[in-house]
C-alpha cells in the first residue's frame, strides 16, 4: 500500500456505517486552493475506453480538424458513452498508446493550435430542461459522454434509466479518501452547478427529496449547500462522519438511510440512486450549457511539501508529465517517486508519466519513497488475524477469497460474495502480513468476469 500508516484520527461527528476504518485526511494540502486552469498542452491523448462497457469507436480520421467538445468516438450501443475532442487542433494519430496501467488503449491524438486559447463548446440557449422526457436527458448524457466522475466511470444514462421511481436521491460529497480534494471545491466553487445537477437528476428518475451527504471534515461546503438551498424543501444536507470509506454508495447509503441492498443488489433496489458531486456538476453542464465532458478539476498533492499542490482544471487526454511539469515539478526529480492516478486507497500507481488524465481521474498525487511500502518477492501467508475482516465495509472475508484467487480456484470464491468487494483496499492496509489481499480479490474478480464472457451465448 503506498500510504504509511501513520496516527490515525478523525471525527465521529455525524452519521456513519459499521466497521471501515479513520485515516489520516491529508486534504490541508490542498482543501483552500481554488481552482485554477493550467497552461492547455500542446498534444492531448484521449483514450477511447474511459468508462464500465463497450470500446467506443473513432469517427476521426489522421488529419482531420477538431473543435473542443466535438465528438471523436461513440458507437451504437448502449453500454458506451461518447468520447470528445478536449482542445482544438489537428488530429495527428489515431493508434494504441499507453493508458498508465500497462494496456495499450485506442487513443486519438490531438496537436492543439498554437493560438488556440480556453476553449468552450456553442451552448446550448433557450431550451427549458423541465419540459423533457427522462427519456431525452438520458439522450443528451449518452452524447455528452457522461460517466462517474469518481470511481470505475459507469456509464450515467445507464445508472438513471430506472424502470420505476427511485423516491431518494442521495449526492455523494464525502470524497471520504485521503489528499484529494476536488469534489470539495467543485462543491464550493460550482454550488449552483451541483444543486441544478441534482434537480435534473430527481427530474429523471421521479425523486421526491434529494439528501446532500458531506463529510464533517468540509464545515464550508456543509455551511455553503446548506444555505444556498435554505428555500429548497425537498432538499436537504446531512453531516456524515469522517471515515473511510464513507464515500461508497453502499456505506454512504446505510449511514443516510440506515437501509442497505440485498446481495448483489443495487441502491436502486432500495429506493434510492447515489450520484458524486462531479458527476452531478457535469449534468448540469451537459443539459443546462451543452458542454460534454471533456475536462475536468484534479488534485495534484502528495505528503510534505509538493511545488504546485493544488486542485486544477484540465483536458481529458493531458499527461501527467504536462501537469506536474506546470507546477514545478521535474521528471528529473522523482526517481523512486511512486506516482498514482487517482487517491492512495484506490487509485494506480501509473507506469509511465505519459499516461493521460481520463473522466474518472479525481487525482495526481506524488508519493516519496519514504511513504511507500516496499516490495515483497513473495507473498506472504496469511496469519489468520481476521483485521481485514474485522473491518471490511462490506462484511465479507477477503482473507478467505485472497486465498482461493491464490490456490487457483477463483470460481470457489462465489459462496463468499467476492463480487460484493468495493475494492477500497482496506483489507491490505491493515493486513501485519503485508499481504496484497486487495490485488488477489480483484484478480479474482476479473477471472470471473473473463470466464463469464467466454462462456456467454452467441
């Protein structure tokens, strides 16, 4: 695990779940910096697989010119959302090229005008969202190319294509993982967007109320929704306390409601849809201003002092070398360096500093060697302490599922639920054996899935 575990503390103030666990927040790093817009780069790569579903196709060929927000790859399906030109340029390759994690990804490649400043789609004037169908909201997601902003990017007309009408909406603000710090300033800094993101939402799936549930650990944002939607009375906020990982739909929801979903269920199932404030805030643009998702606010951070911490605006497709090079940061510097994508929890460590900022990217964030756990040849056994059980989230047995994903027999791992595992990666935080229980689990996982596929009809 890369974040050492050093004290532990947090507030309980709030409501909150059973089992999980407190971590070091982090986020004083970078929880007052507004945001700001780097320097655009020269080139982006823009990956055609940035969400949960079907590879989507280029419509762009070498050569072609492109406006930012153009569309640049979708596919007839329904598993897809749309993918769009971040800048304005010159398509100059359309070919594989690293995605950060060790894939090759189809990626269309853009060579930004020179004299091309911040740019913004025509916007949408004079349409009225209130009076269109769920049915055309959902339209204008898929073609916007809306996914969840904070997690596996699930595709989001897919996640609000309810068949009946969800009664709860809950909007996900914890951002209950350590450093990062971007959907509290999105909340702060795009309130409006949020809360006319959450009304097109209750729009769609026919909610009655809308809960705004925030960790304790941003008073501001709590203070700041909580009088902006003072005439709102379907709407209201609730504190959740400080603990990790409140921000999983699951946890979030049993802390609100105190309800949870049948195994293998979704929120849906029992009356209520969890959406992150990003993603709401991207509704909103795509329905209100006619703008897809092509950028998006990340927080580059990292433990001690980081040139340039902050939280930033920037085009889907931008290396990470470009945006640690516009802090200040050198290349030259981090050797030893472990570099994620995302947070210390859930987030990749990257393989190669040309991997790009994709739609689910929250975070960039610069680990020194000294806070990374080292590498074992071997992996150890398990000691039968059950820590990991005693504080899975979700009330499985990652001891038990890592060691049938380790004998081999990944298919016995079914009985357990391992689909039920959020992957938040406290079972191997807390694990005195160091053994990477999240890694096996989630190889299992993706056997499964793999074993499924090929055994699918036609």
């Amino acid at each position: 695990m890369p974040l050492m575990k050093s004290a532990l503390f947090g507030s309980r103030r709030g409501r909150t779940f059973d089992r999980g666990i407190d971590l070091p927040h982090h986020k004083h790093y970078t929880d007052t910096r507004a945001v700001e817009r780097l320097p655009l780069p020269p080139e982006v790569v823009i990956p055609l697989q940035q969400h949960t579903g079907s590879v989507t196709e280029p419509l762009v060929r070498v050569g072609d010119r492109v406006t930012a927000g153009r569309k640049i790859g979708d596919l007839e399906d329904r598993w897809c959302a749309a993918v769009h030109a971040s800048v304005s340029g010159t398509v100059v390759a359309v070919e594989p090229r690293p995605f950060g994690d060790g894939r090759l990804v189809t990626s269309v490649v853009i060579e930004r005008d020179p004299d091309s400043g911040t740019d913004e789609p025509t916007r949408r004037t004079g349409e009225n969202w209130r009076d269109l169908e769920p049915e055309q909201i959902l339209r204008i997601l898929k073609e916007s190319g809306i996914v969840g902003m904070a997690g596996a990017g699930f595709p989001t007309h897919i996640n609000l294509a309810v068949r009946t009408r969800i009664p709860l909406l809950i909007v996900n603000g914890a951002e209950c993982e350590p450093f990062l710090t971007s959907d509290h300033r999105t909340m702060l800094e795009r309130t409006d967007a949020v809360i006319g993101g959450a009304e097109i939402i209750m729009h769609c799936i026919g909610a009655e109320r809308c809960v705004f549930g925030v960790e304790t650990n941003k008073p501001d944002a709590i203070e700041l929704l909580q009088e902006r939607i003072r005439d709102i009375p379907h709407m209201s906020v609730v504190p959740v306390a400080v603990k990790y990982p409140q921000g999983y739909k699951k946890t979030l929801l049993r802390a609100i409601t105190g309800k949870e979903p049948p195994l293998g269920g979704r929120s849906a199932d029992v009356g209520c849809i969890v959406r992150n404030v990003s993603t709401t805030a991207a509704i909103h643009d795509a329905v209100v201003l006619g703008k897809p998702l092509y950028e998006r606010v990340v927080t580059v951070t990292g433990p001690g002092p980081l040139a340039g911490a902050g939280n930033y605006l920037v085009p889907i497709g931008t290396s990470v070398r470009h945006i640690l090079e516009m802090v200040g940061v050198d290349a030259r510097d981090l050797d030893g360096y472990k570099i994620i994508r995302g947070g210390p929890m859930t987030g990749l460590a990257i393989d190669t500093l040309d991997a790009p900022v994709v739609k689910p990217t929250t975070g960039i964030l610069v680990m020194p060697p000294g806070e990374i756990q080292p590498e074992y040849s071997r992996i150890n056994p398990c000691i039968r302490c059950s820590a990991c059980v005693n504080h899975c989230p979700v009330g499985i047995y990652p001891n038990e599922i890592s060691q049938l994903v380790e004998a081999g027999v990944p298919e016995e791992a079914h009985r357990l639920h391992i689909n039920e595992c959020c992957e938040c990666a406290i079972c191997s935080y807390v694990c005195p054996a160091f053994r990477p229980v999240t890694d096996l689990v989630m190889e299992g996982k993706a056997i499964l899935c793999r074993r499924e596929e090929e055994n699918a009809p036609g």
